[in-house]
C-alpha cells in the first residue's frame, strides 16, 4: 500500500518478497557512489511494485536497471544542451506541495530548443530527477509535474520523443511518479498524448490530469501546494502566458532586479535554500548537493551567456508592464499577476472546449519522423 507522501508501505507477505528479492540481487556488484541503490528496502519495494509483486519479473527489471546506472551514471549526468544554448530545457524543480514532494515546471514558451530529440530531452530529466531526489526527505518517493503547455509546437511535443522519454522513465524509475498536471494543452497535445498513452501501464495513465478550467486549476493547486508555492505558480504561468515574453522570463535562470516582483527560479523557499545557498553548500558537500537547473548554476558562477530577444520582444523585467499587461490585467506585482493566472485562449469556468474533449490520436496526422518506432511495445 502507498501513503499519502508516496512512500510504500508492504504487509508480511510483501515484506518476505522484499528480502527474496534483496538476497537475489547479493551477488551484483555495488554501484559506485550508490553502494545501496538496490539493497534498500525503498527501490527493492518500488520494482517490486512496478512488476506487481511478480519476483521474477521485478529482478530482471532491477538488475536491467543496475546495469543501466552503471553504464550512463546518473548521479553525475548533467545536460550539455543547456550549458551550450541557455534555456535549451525550462523544466526544473521549483519547490515542494504540502506532502513534501519535489514540484518540477515546464513550460514550452521558456524553453529555446526548437527540435528536441530524446537523447536531449532524456539527459535533461535523469539529471532533474537525480537532483529531486536529494532533496527528499525520508518516506517521500515520488515526483510532481506540473506541465504548461503555452508555446507548445508539435517538434517538441512529439509521440517518437514522448515515447523515449517515457520508457525511460517507466523502466528505470519505476513508481516515481506521484502527479502531471497539464494545463494550456490543445488538440494538438491532446491527440500526441492519445497516440502514445497505449504504451503506459494504466496506473500512471490515471496520474495524468489534463486541466484547461481555470477554476479548476486553481483547485487543484489549492488541494496539493502551500500558499507560497500556489502564489508563486500562477504568477509564473501568467508570465509565461503573455505575449511578448519578457527577458526576465526567457532567462528564468537569473536572480531579479531588486524591484522585481517574481523570482522565474522557483518560489522563495526553494530558493533560499537551494539557489541562493548552492555555492556554499555543494563547497560543502559536493556530492550530496541538490542542483538546481544547469542555466541557475552557471549563472551563480558567472559564466552564462545572455539570450538574444526575438526582433519585437520586450526586454523590461518581470512585474515591470512593457510587454506582459494587457487591458484589465495589471502586472506590477506578484500578487496581480497570480489573481488570473489563466485567460488568453483558455476556456472560462465551464466545460473544457469541445476541441480538446472530441480530439482523437487517429484524427492528428503526424509526419513519419515524430511518430512512435513501428516495434515499439504496447502496455
């Protein structure tokens, strides 16, 4: 059984399964810089539970696993992409909901990459999650997606991409994820997400919550975030909805002006911790440290590169007007900004359109190079 904060809790008959599986796995060689991995109780109970307490089946997954750490070292993975074009990937952890779980963002519209591919995009999330991880407290085993799809164009969205990222996840980390939240999606996501979701096992399909309703957004991030964190999300996704996007939301990596309302980094708390103390702490502790988004770390260094504006957008900070008000929308502040967090384009507090309720996959014509590999393995 599962509790609230994602961590699993077996009965005796579980618990005997577990220590089967533990003394199959005695005679693999530790991993380096990960001796336990694969001898604590948590991962042994998360496999075991990804191949629903199948033995066998759960040891081929584990010892696949093992392997597959062993050759790629996640723990030290970093995504070059971003170092070399800043803003290549916007997804990072912004913070923690109320069971205590890391809250990972994403939103389309910050990200430069104009065709991510899988070996990219795969980089990027392993290195995101191995950070999460260190931030975990104990009993906390699974992850928060909150997906913002406002910019999304079909070369970053795409099935064969959604497939390999997918798979990844599903056969190295198994049970970690506890929630996405997609929001601003349209047909275009909408038919992507029918062509690939086959291939999921059912139980994570359910964790995929498509939200357009304003309202319901709002309850929804009312019943899993801290005030903080809830202020800080729909500020940013207002932000990130506007047109022009403004500087200080394209370089989101960047502290803010001293005047500046919104920190685009993640809210105060995961900042204060983890951002403006990552110097100091990963001097102190350089393999135990969370990291936040590469592009944050190279700033704090001092060695990132500014992006260049598209010809027309504005380059006035966040909270600052030029280039995000709109009539009837002010945006001098944080505040303001989270008061309508959803509007251009977004349906008003009724039903979802009926474009995205009645957009079928076999209805999306996708060319060759996006769709899913022909062999690929139905769940």
């Amino acid at each position: 059984m599962a509790s609230a904060t994602g961590a699993l809790e077996p009965g005796d008959k579980e618990q005997r399964l577990i220590e089967q599986l533990r003394n199959n796995m005695k005679d693999v060689p530790s991993l380096e810089g990960d001796a336990e991995f694969f001898t604590s109780t948590e991962t042994l109970v998360r496999f075991l539970k990804a191949r629903d307490w199948d033995l066998d089946e759960s040891e081929k997954m584990l010892k696949s696993t093992v392997e597959w750490r062993r050759k790629n070292d996640p723990l030290h993975m970093d995504c070059r992409w971003c170092h070399d074009n800043p803003g290549y990937h916007g997804i990072r952890q912004v913070g923690f909901d109320e069971l205590g779980r890391p809250v990972i963002y994403a939103c389309f519209n910050q990200a430069t990459a104009s065709k991510p591919s899988a070996e990219d995009s795969i980089a990027h999330c392993t290195y995101l999650i191995e950070n999460a991880k260190r931030t975990m407290a104990p009993g906390v085993s699974t992850w928060v997606f909150i997906m913002d799809c406002s910019g999304m164009s079909l070369p970053a969205c795409n099935p064969r991409l959604g497939y390999g990222v997918t798979q990844v996840f599903a056969n190295y980390y198994p049970e970690r994820l506890g929630l996405v939240i997609c929001i601003h999606h349209n047909a275009l996501f909408q038919g992507v997400w029918n062509a690939f979701k086959i291939f999921l096992h059912p139980n994570t399909v359910a964790k995929m919550h498509l939200i357009r309703n304003k309202k319901k957004v709002r309850e929804e991030f009312e019943k899993l975030f801290s005030r903080e964190l809830y202020d800080w999300l729909l500020a940013e996704i207002k932000l990130n909805k506007k047109k022009p996007l403004v500087q200080s939301q394209r370089e989101f990596w960047k502290a803010p002006g001293v005047d500046a309302a919104h920190d685009p980094r993640g809210c105060p708390s995961y900042v204060a911790r983890h951002v403006d103390r990552y110097l100091e702490n990963v001097a102190g502790n350089p393999e135990g440290t969370h990291r936040p988004h590469p592009n944050i770390i190279d700033s704090l260094n001092g060695v990132i590169r500014s992006v260049p504006l598209p010809p027309g957008e504005s380059s006035s900070v966040n909270g600052g007007g030029g280039g995000i008000s709109s009539p009837g929308c002010p945006s001098s502040s944080a505040e303001s900004a989270a008061g309508t967090c959803v509007e251009e384009g977004d349906s008003s507090e009724g039903e979802e359109p009926a474009a995205v309720q009645n957009s079928p996959g076999a209805a999306l014509e996708i060319d060759e190079e996006f769709q899913i590999p022909k062999n690929a393995y139905t769940k």
